[in-house]
C-alpha cells in the first residue's frame, strides 16, 4: 500500500493543501518528491509517494557472456504513460513470473489443459493477438525482453479483451525460457527476428535460429501435449507448424535452411500445419516491420519446419 505523507515542519495551512497532499501520498507515481501547495498558502507541503507496481522482473534474461550470445540487438526504447499504466493495471493479470529454479505449470496458469503456443519475441503484440483469435483452443504464451513492448503488448489485448484470454506473457530470453520455464510446448512462432546482417561465420552464433535453439526446441517438442493424430479438432482447425518462421532477410532464409537442414529438420511445404511454407499464414497479421520491408522494396518470407519426430 502506499507510504502515508511523511512528516514535516511544513503543516498544510488550508483545507485545499491538505487535499492534495493526501492525493499526492496515494497516487501511484514513480517514487519522487512532491510538492503540494495552493495559491492561498504561502507554505508547501513536501509528500513522498511510491508506486504500487514494479515493471517485469528480468530473472529470465542472462547477461551476454562467451558461453551466451544475444539473438536481439539492446533497445532503450522509452515506456509511455498508456504503457506505464497497462504495465501497472494489466501485468498482474495477463503476466507470468517464472519462479526460480522451477518451471511453469502452464496447466495451473491458464486454467486448462490445452496446446501451448510460444510466440518468440511478439513485439508490440499484433501475432499475440492473432494467435490467441485463430487458435483459441490454445494457450498463447507470449516471450519478449523489451519492457515497452510489454506494455504496448498488453494495451492491444486490453482492447481485445473478449477474444485475448487465453494469453499470458512473460519476460524472458527465447533460449533461457526453453531451458528454465517450459517443459513443454505445441508449437513456436518467430516473427522478424533480429537479421544480423552480415557475411561473417560469427552472425551465426547470433541469430536465433542456431543449433542449440532447434536442439532446445526439439526437445520441448518431443513432450507435447497432444499426439499428431490429435492435432486436428472437430471444427478441422489445426495447430501451427512446429516452428514457423517471418522475415524479409533473404541471408536469414539460407542461413535458416542450412542450420535446420543439418539438424534433419524439414521445411513443410503443403497446408496440413496450417502455415504452408510458400504464402504468408492466413493467422499471421501484418507487422510494422513487415510494413517497413513492403515500403522498401523487400520481399517477405514464410518459412515452417518440423523436427524429425513430428514429420
């Protein structure tokens, strides 16, 4: 709860400046001093005040090391105040904190027992949200490391409330959830990751789709919920690929065939996944970065795999 006013040699001299002190001292603000005073009192009133809310925790984003290579570039973007105050009103409702050293009951946390959907690094939530509307038999579990994409994230479910409960998000690097936070998963989704653009053999320990990755991924894969005979509901809608993948960066195309063609995954090309390799997935909405791509000239790729043991 918040901190009363704290004490002072300066007393509100009139009814008004006690009013706003006693606002000041439970608003939730970020922690500052506040000076409250009237044009009829000469003398202020200094009150303290905190927030009520802190932003996600970052227990699930490792610091770069020679052992771990960022797949994302550092952002610092700056939260708005709409986003400072989904992240205070709306976090406790639609995110996860991992606990430490265990992971997720995704059972527990949704409410259900149903497929799990990742959707890896969802930006400022437009494939969240179009996840959770075409898949809303599914749980849609939503990764990202950018605080404001957090908070732009939940203003969008926040106005698509009705058709958005069967999302959660938390804060985490993609290979540190895998590792931590998930036992298992249905099917993951990577929009636009960071290109890396470049010819060097070192952008390929960058990148997210690299070895320890699809190995990562596999192995959550492996204990899905549901067998392959069960994919297909009553109303014929199917899951996702294992892994479907967006970009408009032609060298993240071939690097993606190489690093999954060594690892004997496969590139679907037909429909049975619902996300055909050749055209863009009739879920997959269109992004600001696939807007950016479109103004220069650049053209989109789909691409969706599957490891060897769901073929």
């Amino acid at each position: 709860p918040p901190r009363p006013v704290a004490p002072s040699r300066l007393e509100p001299r009139c009814e008004a400046c006690a009013r706003r002190a006693m606002r000041a001292a439970t608003a939730p603000r970020p922690r500052r001093w506040w000076v409250v005073w009237s044009l009829g009192c000469a003398a202020p009133t200094i009150a303290w005040t905190t927030t009520t809310h802190a932003p996600p925790t970052a227990s699930l984003v490792p610091r770069e090391s020679a052992e771990f290579k960022r797949s994302y570039l550092r952002r610092r973007g700056q939260r708005t105040k709409a986003q400072k105050r989904a992240l205070r009103e709306l976090w406790p409702r639609f995110g996860v904190e991992v606990p430490a050293g265990r992971a997720l009951d995704v059972d527990a946390l949704f409410g259900r027992r149903a497929p799990v959907i990742l959707d890896v690094g969802h930006g400022t939530g437009e494939s969240v949200v179009a996840l959770a509307t075409a898949f809303g038999h599914c749980n849609v579990l939503g990764c990202e490391v950018h605080v404001p994409g957090i908070g732009a994230t939940l203003l969008r479910l926040e106005a698509s409330e009705a058709s958005c409960a069967n999302v959660r998000l938390v804060r985490a690097d993609a290979f540190a959830l895998l590792e931590h936070g998930l036992d298992a998963i249905d099917a993951c989704f990577c929009g636009f990751p960071d290109p890396w653009p470049g010819t060097s053999p070192a952008l390929g320990d960058r990148r997210l789709v690299r070895p320890a990755f699809l190995e990562l991924l596999e192995d959550r894969l492996r204990r899905r919920r549901r067998p392959r005979a069960d994919l297909l509901l009553a109303d014929d809608v199917a899951l996702p690929a294992p892994l479907t993948l967006a970009t408009d960066d032609a060298a993240y195309v071939d690097h993606a065939r190489r690093v999954v063609g060594a690892a004997g995954w496969t590139e679907v090309f037909d429909d049975r996944w619902g996300a055909p390799s050749t055209v863009r997935p009739p879920w997959r909405p269109v992004s600001k970065y696939e807007r950016r791509a479109r103004d220069a000239g650049r053209p989109i790729f789909d691409l969706a795999f599957a490891p060897p043991a769901l073929r």
